[in-house]
C-alpha cells in the first residue's frame, strides 16, 4: 500500500519506522515524523497518547509484521522454494536497497533494539515481539520446504542473526560483500536441513 493511501495514523507509523531505520529512536523526532507522514502535528497527540515511546513501539510492531509478511512474497518468487532460496530473496532486498539507494537504512527494529533495549521496557518487549513475529514467519516457511520442525526455529533465528549482522557490516563498510558472504555459505546448511536430503 502506497503512504499516500494509508490514513494519518498509519502513515505515522510508517514514517517513524523509515526514519528509526535511517537515524534512529533518538534521532528521530516527533515533529519530523509528522512532517513525513504529512500528517497535521496536532494528530500526534491524539493518535499517540503516549507519545515518543507508543509510536516507536508501534514502528517496531510494524516493522515485524512487514518483515513476516515478506516472507510468503519471497517464497512466492521462487520457482522451487528451498531454504537457501528463501535466505537468498531475504538478502536481496537488502543488497538491491544498498546497490541502489546507499547504505543510509536498516532495520528498524535492530535500531531501536540497540537505542532502547536497556532504557525503555516496552520498546524491548516490542522489537522481541517482532523478532519473534518474523522468526515464527521463517521457521513456518522453513517446515513447509521439509525443514524438520525442531531444527526450523534454530535454523529461522540463524537466518535472521545473521542477516542482521551482515546488514550491520554492509553499512558499516558501505558493500554488499558481507550480505553474499553470509547467503552463500549458509545456503548448503539451511538446504541440508531439509528431511530425507
């Protein structure tokens, strides 16, 4: 759904989302978001009551469920899913972003991980929740390729560690070379996990 399409608060939400993957809970300011949403700054209050802190932990909340949701669209692009073609889709939207449009964004649910976790309890519980929401959504896909359904957790929060942790190294060195790194050597692993392989 285009931003145009989504109502104010919805588009608030996706705003704030965009610019804590870009600058951070901290550097990312009720005002801006507003301005970003197109949104009157008067709608702030009323839609977020609990101000800074609700419409991070609902970016957060956002950005899992996208996150999740990608998942069946990757699965859907490939002719025969596998788990390494799964990986493989997963790390290429971050490569096509950085080859594209630079390495300015992450993800946001890592950023405000690492800008709250320790400060704001509820921000914690909200990106675990949505890491939660988006290993739940591989580890499904993973047992629906034959992956045996006690090693598709394991295996769904290695996929995401390390593409959180490739992501990290790709912006930190402005290259792709670790997002290809971690898809090729893991796609061996994550396809002889499969049953009866």
């Amino acid at each position: 759904m285009a931003k145009a399409e989504r109502g104010p608060r919805e588009r608030m939400v996706f705003s704030a989302a965009q610019l804590i993957r870009r600058n951070g809970v901290q550097s990312t300011g009720m005002r801006e978001v507003a301005v970003d949403a197109a949104a009157p700054r008067g709608s702030l209050q009323h839609y977020f009551p609990g101000g800074k802190t609700q419409l991070v932990d609902e970016a957060v909340e956002w950005a899992g469920g996208y996150a999740a949701g990608r998942v069946a669209r990757f699965l859907a692009a490939l002719p025969q899913p596998t788990p390494s073609g799964l990986f493989a889709e997963m790390v290429r939207q971050w490569t096509d972003e950085y080859e594209t449009a630079g390495f300015a964004g992450g993800c946001p649910v890592a950023a405000a991980t690492v800008d709250c976790a320790e400060s704001v309890p509820s921000t914690r519980t909200a990106a675990s929740a949505a890491f939660a929401t988006w290993t739940g959504a591989v580890a499904a896909a993973l047992t629906g390729m034959g992956v045996p359904a006690e090693r598709a957790g394991a295996l769904s929060t290695l996929m995401i560690s390390s593409l959180e942790g490739a992501i990290l190294l790709a912006r930190a060195e402005q290259d792709v070379k670790a997002l290809t790194t971690v898809a090729r050597e893991l796609g061996p692993l994550l396809d002889a996990a499969v049953a009866g392989r």
